[in-house]
C-alpha cells in the first residue's frame, strides 16, 4: 500500500515538475533570472520522483479506505510544496512560508495571495501562478469522481457509478473518464482564452486567466484582479465560471449524447437559481452607492456574486464598499460553493439539496409522525448514510472554521478578519472581508502562524474536511 501511495504521489509531482518548464522558457524568452529557478526546482522535484516512479511501480494493490485516505492527501500536500519551490528560489525573495502559501492556495485553487505588484512580475512567475491553478482543478474534477465517492466523504457516495462492475474500485473508472475530462477540460479552458481574447485581454492575459477562471482558481496577471479589464471581459469571466462550477460528468453526458438537457442535473437549476436569486438582491441593494450606472452595476454585481458562488475569487471592484448588507450577502455567498463534480470548493448545492430536503421531511415528521418520507436525489432515493455524511460534513466544517477563527484571532486579527480568512480558506474562495484580506487587499501582512493555520485550512477545505481529519484518528492508524 505504501509503495503505491507512494508511486502515484511521485507520478504527480513528477507532471508538475515537468510543467515548470513552460514558465521556464517564458522568462529565458525575455531574458528574467527566474528561469534558473524553474529549472533548479524542476529537476530537485523531478529526479527524485522520476526514480520513486520507477521504482515503486507495480500493480495496484486492491483498494482500500486507508489507501485512498492516505492517496488524497499525500497529493496535495506533496504537490503544494512542490509547487512552492520556484516560487521560493525566484528573485521575489519571500520566505518559505509565503511561497508554500501561495502555492497552495494555487493547488487548491483558493487563490488567496500574498504576492502585490503583479503588474511589473516576470511572465514566468504569473504563468506558474496561473498553471498551478490549472492543474488543481484537473486534480479536483479527478478527485471528486474517481475516489472521494469510494471514501463516502461528506455523501458523495451518491455519485458512484451505478454499473456495480466498475463501482468496485475507482481506478477501474479512470481509463474510461481520465482522457475524456482532460479533453473536455482543456477545451473550456481554450474556449475561454479566445473567447477572453476576442473580449480585448493580451493573448498572455487570456491564456492565464482561462486557466484561472476554468479552475474557479482566481489567481490574476494584475494587483487590480478583473477590474483591470472592461466590461465584456467581465461578461466573458460570468459565462466561464459558471462552467467551471458545473459538474463536469454532466457536461461530457450532454457533449457524448447531443442533448443540452443532460447537463442539467439536479444541482444545476439549483446553482443558476442561487447565482441569479443573489446578483439581483445585491444589484437592488448596490443601486444606492452607485446610481449613476446601472448598467455596468449589474454587471459588476453578476460577476462578484458569481465569482464567490462558485469559489473563483476574482474581483472587478471593491464590493465591500457597497453598503453592510450586501457585505453580509457575500458572506453568505461565501459557504455555497458550486457544484459536486466541478472545480468549486465550498459547501456545494447537491449538500443544500440534501440538507433542504432532510429538514423539509422533519418538519413532516412533526406533522405526521406516522409518515414515512425520502430524500430524494435524481429521482433516486439517498441512503441514510449519505444523509449522514453530509451532517458529518457540516459539523466537522463548523467545527475546524471556529479552530481556524481562534488561532487568527489568537495573531492578532480583528473578528471580521479571522473569521472570513478561516472561511474563505475552507472553502477555497479566496478574498475575504475587511481591509486586510478583502477584495482590495492580500494575505502578505499575516503573521507566518496565521498562515500555516490558513494553509491547512486551505487543504482541509479542498479534501472536503474529513479526509483530512481522519488522519489525526488513532483508529484509522490501528485499521
């Protein structure tokens, strides 16, 4: 088990060495130093993963929980530091603590920054910010479909394939969907670079921020994030995070079968729903501190609302400037998440369907306590095990977000700081509220404790919290 833990956490830290060579020749093309520090870290993380590779490959061994649990989460955190070499050894000259920050919040695709000046970075260095993204998401939608439905994570168990033949274990799933998501994958990804190129962004602009937007990371080429940019730039980012949120499995049904209608599974009416319901209410309410443009309000609204929804994190303004509810809006907007199934973090609709529902039927109960109700989900009626999984789910995030708010207060941040930087990094949206860590500002002034505190919320958010906690049970050592 160890050695085919160990294999395929190699593989994939031996793909992101690989991928630093690209950055590496977009500084070598301008003459940046930097390209020294792609190389060095691409071969300090590459030649020893490369003969790990070689040498712990055989067949995989039956899968197991306590595989799949120790698989998850010795990817992320060895592929997050990998990450953080370049960044590290770059001329930026930020401490290891830093680099592993951003870096993570790359992977994950948080995209929570400690980095200012953006706007005069060598090319290599937002690239790399960028790629990080790109491949977190890969390993998300990978993620979410091949093996958090085995390991019965927070009930996303009820997205195990039906065909018992290939439930038995997810690497029996990953011939069939690997190369099909990766192609579907890369196709959004270049269809919102053209499209973001045609919308008036420098080809290196579009290029960056497609990988971004597809990732629903939010990493941007400039300190103004998407405020950088007009008005159609803005309508092209709605359009491409929305997609980004979507379950991708939806979405290869509708393209394999030509029917639009089959990527409108349960959780999608839901999640439009959600996203129009809340850029109209915030509109509404904007229209007081900024009357003059309500064209361009609405706009800007949409693209907020959408951008924290789906755990983007973009910015086009300052929305915090909007007036206090529509503060409490965003915060609000901050637990959601996409959907199940997609590169979002956050709580995720198909959960407040399940949740919805289950507290629906127990106010039934009350009225007709000899009646026998269902949650239902495609039709399908949810085990009580899910159900239970997604309660297990809800308490454990409230749990770790109250943990995260003490030890930020406890570095000195006021409430609002601690408490949206907790939350923003267990959901992986990325800004959060005030004027430290919100949408005009960055993570940099934290205190080095306060980071390590958001970098571990920042995995825990993106193995949807159990999958990280099972690792401190001493029963899951004993098993």
């Amino acid at each position: 088990m160890l050695g085919a833990t160990a294999y395929v956490t190699a593989f994939f830290t031996l793909v992101l060495s690989g991928m630093m060579l690209v950055p590496m020749l977009a500084d070598l093309s301008v003459g940046n130093p930097d390209w020294q520090a792609f190389l060095i870290s691409s071969l300090t993380a590459g030649v020893p993963s490369g003969f790990l590779v070689l040498a712990t490959r055989r067949e995989m061994p039956p899968f197991s929980l306590k595989f799949g649990f120790l698989l998850v989460n010795m990817i992320w955190a060895s592929t997050s530091i990998v990450a953080a070499l370049p960044l590290f050894l770059s001329g930026l000259s930020i401490s290891f603590t830093d680099a592993v920050f951003e870096a993570t919040s790359g992977i994950t695709t948080t995209g929570s920054t400690i980095l200012a000046g953006l706007d005069d970075m060598p090319p290599g260095l937002l690239l790399w910010r960028s790629m990080t993204q790109w491949f977190g998401g890969l390993g998300i939608i990978a993620m979410g479909l091949l093996l958090l439905p085995f390991l019965r994570v927070g009930g996303m168990q009820i997205y195990k394939l039906e065909s018992s033949a290939q439930a038995d274990s997810p690497f029996a799933r990953f011939t069939k969907f690997s190369w099909a998501m990766v192609g579907l994958y890369l196709t959004l990804s270049l269809a919102c670079a053209l499209a973001y190129w045609f919308a008036g962004m420098s080809s290196f602009d579009a290029i960056n921020h497609a990988m971004a937007t597809v990732s629903t990371g939010g990493y941007s080429t400039h300190d103004a994030s998407m405020g950088h940019f007009g008005l159609p730039v803005l309508v092209v980012g709605i359009v491409f995070m929305i997609g980004g949120a979507l379950p991708f499995i939806a979405i290869l049904r509708a393209v394999t079968t030509g029917r639009i209608s089959a990527a409108f599974e349960a959780q999608v009416p839901v999640l439009l729903s959600i996203l129009a319901v809340l850029s109209f209410v915030v509109f509404l309410s904007a229209l007081v501190h900024w009357p003059s443009d309500p064209g361009a309000l609405g706009v800007h609204s949409a693209f907020n609302i959408v951008s924290v929804v789906t755990t983007t994190g973009f910015a086009s303004t300052d929305y915090t400037l909007w007036g206090s509810f529509v503060n409490v809006v965003f915060l609000l907007a901050t637990f959601l998440g996409g959907a199940a199934g997609s590169t979002s973090g956050g709580i995720k609709t198909y959960r407040l369907i399940i949740i919805y529902q289950s507290l629906r039927n127990g106010l039934k109960e009350l009225i007709y306590p000899n009646g026998i109700f269902v949650v239902r989900y495609e039709g399908r009626e949810v085990p009580w095990q899910a159900i239970k999984s997604v309660y297990h789910f809800i308490g454990a995030f409230l749990v770790l977000l109250l943990a995260v708010t003490l030890v930020l207060g406890f570095t000195g941040l006021d409430v609002l700081t601690a408490f949206t930087g907790a939350l923003t990094a267990l959901t992986n949206v990325g800004p959060g509220l005030g004027e430290i860590i919100g949408p005009a500002g960055n993570f940099s002034s934290l205190e080095p404790l306060a980071k390590w505190a958001l970098i571990l919320a920042m995995l825990a958010g993106r193995l949807e919290i159990l999958a990280i906690l099972v690792l401190f049970s001493p029963a899951f050592w004993r098993r």
